[in-house]
C-alpha cells in the first residue's frame, strides 16, 4: 500500500500548491471581463474620378463616361479600363471605350 499512499500524497500535495497560488496571485485569475477593441480608422479606400461627365445608354439609363482616377487605381463599377487609362463603367459590351482607343482589359 505505499504505492497507493505516494500517488494520493502527491495529489493532495499539487492541490495544495495549486490553492496556495490563488492565494497568493488572485488579480491573476480573477475574472476580467472582455476588453473592447479598440477602433482603428482607416485610409478612405474611395477612388476619386478626375472626370464628372455621363451618358444615356441604349437602355436609358445615366452611365459614368470613362474617366481618369487619381493614382490610376480601379474604382468601384468599372466593367473595363480603356487604352487610354480611362476606366469605363459601360453595361454592355459593344461600344465600350469606343472614342478611348478601345478596351485594354475587361475588368
């Protein structure tokens, strides 16, 4: 039976270190409710378009004409970027970037 007596001492003998470190460093276990993430603001991701012009399309519907971006990023809407490096915001394929050289790609 000292076998017995060895493992059950040396399981009450980690209990009461483990009781003794509550006691001794309760903030570190205690509750701590969440912590609210902090609020990061980010750079506007918006692409501002140089140009302000619009159309009427076959559907009768006021479309963006092709135009510039600053840092000739891709902004939002555009269906092709022209070879000219207008980007165009057409519904429909056929005359799409028809007076800016034609289509460079379909986006």
């Amino acid at each position: 039976m000292p076998w017995n007596g060895f493992v059950v001492n040396r399981t009450l003998f980690g209990f009461f270190i483990a009781i003794g470190l509550l006691f001794l460093a309760p903030q570190a276990y205690a509750f701590q409710p969440p912590q609210p993430k902090p609020q990061v603001t980010k750079p506007s991701q918006e692409v501002v378009l140089l140009d302000n012009g619009h159309y009427t399309n076959v559907d009768g519907k006021r479309i963006h004409s092709p135009s510039h971006t600053a840092g000739n990023r891709m902004p939002s809407g555009a269906s092709a970027k022209c070879e000219d490096g207008t980007f165009s915001f057409s519904q429909h394929r056929r005359g799409t970037c028809s007076h800016h050289g034609g289509v460079e790609q379909w986006l």
